[in-house]
C-alpha cells in the first residue's frame, strides 16, 4: 500500500498557527508600500478615511499581516486573495475556481489589533476566534465590560484585589468571550452572559459552559502572554480524532524564525461533535 503526501495531510492534523505582530515591527513606509501593492480597493478606501495616523497605521500594518499570512498557507499572491464578509462583518478567504494551490479548500483566519498590537490566527479546517488587549484600559472601560458578564464571572472579577489583579482578570475574560464569539461569527451579537468560562488563577481555561445555541459546544480554549501585559486569547473548533499544535510566530512574516510550539489544552464545553452528529 503506497501512502501519498495527501494521507499524511489527513493523518496529522495542520498546526493551528498564530502570528503576534506590532506596528513597530514594519516600518511606516513599508508598510505603505504593500498596502498599494497587496490591499484592494475596499480596504485602501477604509485606510484613507483615518482621521490619525496612528489609527491609520495599525490599519495597514494588520491588514497587510493578514494578506502575508494567507498568502503563505494558500500559496497565493497578496493581491490575488480575495477577502470577503459575512451579513456579520465576519472576514473569510474566497478560495479560486479549482480551490487553493496549497493547502485544500478550507482555511480559516481571524485577526484583533488593540494598542499598536496585532494578532491573526489561521487553521485549517475548523474556525478559529482571536483576540488581544492590553493592560492599562481605564477603569470605567473595564467596568462596561464586567456588566455584560454573567454572574459568576462577575463574581469571580470582584473577589480580586483593586487594580492590576482585577483589571487582568476582567481582560482574561473578555478576550476569551470575544475570541469564542469571534469563531462563531457572531462578533457581539452574541450576549455576553448567555456563556460563561472558569479560569484558573494564573493562566488556563478550567471550565466553559456555552450558549444554548451552540450545539456542538466542544472548543480549545487558550490564553497567552507572548508580550508582558499583553494578553492573547484563542477559540479553536474541536475536531473529533484531531490533536493538533499551535505554532506561536513573532513579528511580520518575512523570514523562516522558528515559531514557538504550544500544545493545546483538552476540549472543554458540551457535547462532543461526533455525539451531536448521530443524533
């Protein structure tokens, strides 16, 4: 039996891969000059509507991530993806006629910027959620978001001392909600207290309760601090017989820098995909 490139494909899952750029880490003018290049028109539009350059640099710096990032995994020119949205604004890659020169037909990616940083999260197969803040958000911020929170995370938010221990658990939490919901492509017109997560101490996700609607429910569920007090949450699809890695890169994709391997906690939430299919 001759076992070809496409079974090896099928019997060791693709890394789950995770880039953490900041606007730092691509000159101003590069990145310019690939955004003339690489975005199209849409997005060149939305870039030149910033009223501050700095609003306008993160644009182009995150955008242009995305369309390196992508281009990598889908064997694509930058300017050749086409990038669409859902009635929710959710962004998705348009595979061409004949699907994706590298890779299969389905990949999916999600980007979240905060603060000069941004993030993007690509797999394949399965949809992924990010998101990323920093720490140093003002109070009355914080406190808009702890009310939409469900009780208990509520409750778990105000057993913290004052200050940098509750502002990092409120953030904990709402990353990982916007990340989930983020999968789901559902952004924020899912309630945030209709799901709740249990957090360990430090870092990790312990429990996750979902929304009723969500009848798979079965999620991997990370937290990362790739920089100090900047905080990374991911959502990830469980897939049934499926263990996959996540592969941590640093900086814009211009180089071969060996990323950092993580592996991915135990599915956590309701039931598993290959119970709710047989029903």
């Amino acid at each position: 039996m001759t076992v070809t490139a496409r079974d090896l494909e099928r019997a060791v899952p693709a890394p789950v891969k995770l880039w953490i750029c900041a606007n730092d880490d691509l000159a101003p003018a590069i990145a310019a000059v690939l955004a003339t290049h690489w975005l199209d028109e849409s997005e060149q539009q939305i870039a030149g509507r910033f009223l501050f350059e700095r609003d306008r640099r993160q644009y182009l710096v995150a955008h242009a991530l995305v369309r390196r990032a992508l281009a990598l995994e889908a064997g694509l020119a930058e300017a050749e993806l086409v990038i669409f949205r859902s009635s929710r604004g959710r962004p998705f890659l348009q595979p061409p006629d004949g699907g994706l020169p590298r890779g299969g037909p389905e990949l999916d990616f999600n980007l979240s910027h905060a603060s000069g940083y941004n993030l993007l999260g690509v797999m394949r197969g399965q949809r992924i959620g990010v998101d990323v803040e920093r720490l140093g958000r003002d109070a009355q911020a914080l406190d808009t978001i702890v009310d939409t929170f469900a009780p208990q995370e509520r409750a778990w938010v105000a057993r913290a001392a004052p200050g940098h221990s509750r502002d990092r658990r409120v953030l904990r939490l709402w990353t990982l909600k916007e990340a989930y919901s983020k999968a789901r492509g559902l952004g924020l017109g899912l309630p945030f207290d209709e799901f709740a997560f249990e957090l360990a101490e430090d870092r990790g996700v312990i429990g996750f309760r979902p929304p009723a609607d969500d009848e798979s429910g079965r999620w991997r569920l990370v937290e990362l601090e790739p920089v100090p007090d900047v905080l990374v949450a991911v959502a990830i699809q469980a897939a049934p017989g499926q263990d996959p890695v996540l592969q941590l890169h640093h900086g814009f994709p211009w180089g071969r820098a060996v990323p950092r391997r993580i592996a991915l906690p135990e599915p956590l939430g309701g039931t598993p995909l290959e119970e709710a299919a047989a029903r």
